[in-house]
C-alpha cells in the first residue's frame, strides 16, 4: 500500500478535518451562493453527521474536501495536511452517495483492481478481511449484476476501506436501503469508528442518525445553522424533541416550508 506520511506536528491530533471559511458561489454573484463561510472541526475519532435539505450545500461540501471542485476562498486541512496535497490521499476513503462498478466483475476482481490502484500489498488476504468486515463474505465470486441494492452499498464501503484509510468521507450510506441494509451498514460504520477510523457523513436519515453520530451539524443555505453533541444535547435526548423534530424547527427558522 501507499506509504502513510507521518502527519506534521503533535502525533495526537484533535480534528481530523477542519475547514475556515469555505465558500463558494456557483453563479458567479448572480444568486444564491452555494456555500458561505462555512467552518467545521471534525474531532478524531468521532462520526459527525452533515445533515441539511437538498440543495443545502452538503456535496459541495464533500466534493470541496476531497479536492473533485476548488471553492472560492477558505482553507481545508485533513490530519494537519492541506487537503490539496498529495500526501494525504492515502489517509481517506469515500463512499459516493451511487457507487459505480462494472457489473460483470465479481467483487473479489473489483477490489483486486481497486486494491491496485492503491498499491495495497497482499490484497487477496486483505479483500477477505475487508468482505467480511462489510458482511460480504461467501459473496466474493459474484458478479456485481446480481447483487441487491444495499449489498452494492456495503461493497462501495468495502472499497473505500481496502487501503485502510484514517477518514472516511460517507454520502447518503443508508439511503435506499430496507431495514436489514441500514441495520448492517450502521453496525459496519460503528465498527470502523470502534477501530479509530473518523467518519463524516451527510444523510437524510434522521433516526438512523442520532442513533451512531457523535455529534451533528445542519447546514441550511450554504451556513452551518446548528450544531450539537447528540448525546448531550438535551432538545435531542427529550421525548417530545428528537432530531427530526430539531431539524424542521431549524429548517422553518431558515425559511424553509
């Protein structure tokens, strides 16, 4: 695999990702900016839940971190690395929101060719481990075509694991999954956040949501509106006040209908 950098200054790091002032305007002055000011400090260690409307600037989020858009101004930095550099590709892992393979390869042969992009060293060993980390074990010799929705989830998630990342970067990971497929992916997300991974994820699953964050942040016009520790935060912990009835509350105060 890519030789990890030793990341630069104390070897305990506080935030994983900290992002200054992140703003971009995809209009150029002529409407609504996309994102506007937005700060962040995701703890090491932690699972931070991005949570906001559609439109609310949470892929221009993600895509800003991993590099895919330049925003306007503000600055990203990922283990007290710039977020540009080329040093820290090998410390993330990403699961886009539709995860893309070839559907006439198995899934041992898409993480053997995913492995080697990452110059991961025993892959055959490590693609085991990794399909029985993400529930995907005696799977390993079908093809992609005949699997379900939520297994294709857990075999995105499978690749953005295979070269051990320290981050992991999670869009919509339970979105159009049953009961059986949010129940494994969440135990799967646990798991990596139980192994000191640190996992930033955006969804539209509220319950599933307050049941594995850390901590949440909503973001509502490009601003980050609120933000608060789930376990702490007395409005989420009443009975009469979960996290969806949080959300719309701060979802009206912003004018939304």
């Amino acid at each position: 695999m890519t030789q990890k950098t030793p990341c630069p200054g104390n070897d305990s790091i506080k935030y994983a990702l900290n992002v200054k002032n992140l703003s971009k305007d995809y209009t150029r002055g002529k409407g609504k900016p996309a994102l506007q000011n937005l700060s962040l400090e995701i703890r090491s260690g932690e699972i931070y839940g991005f949570l906001g409307p559609n439109g609310a600037g949470k892929t221009t989020t993600i895509k800003s971190i991993l590099g895919l858009i330049i925003p306007d101004s503000g600055e990203i930095s990922i283990l007290n690395f710039p977020h540009a550099s080329v040093e820290i590709r090998a410390r993330l892992g990403y699961l886009p929101e539709e995860a893309c393979f070839s559907e006439f390869l198995t899934a041992e042969e898409t993480l053997i060719s995913l492995a080697s992009l990452s110059e991961v060293k025993n892959p055959e060993e490590k693609i085991q481990s990794i399909l029985s980390t993400v529930k995907l074990e005696g799977f390993e010799k079908r093809i992609v075509k005949t699997f379900s929705k939520g297994m294709k989830q857990r075999l995105g998630m499978a690749q953005a694991l295979i070269h051990d990342p320290d981050i992991l970067i999670l869009d919509e990971p339970l979105t159009g999954l049953d009961p059986l497929g949010r129940r494994m992916m969440k135990e799967i997300i646990l798991e990596a956040r139980n192994r000191g991974k640190t996992i930033f994820l955006s969804s539209h699953q509220l319950l599933e949501t307050e049941q594995i964050c850390d901590r949440i942040g909503i973001l509502c016009n490009g601003k980050l509106v609120h933000q608060s520790d789930v376990k702490k935060d007395s409005s989420l912990n009443a009975a009469m006040s979960p996290l969806e009835e949080l959300f719309i509350d701060i979802l009206r105060s912003n004018g939304y209908e």
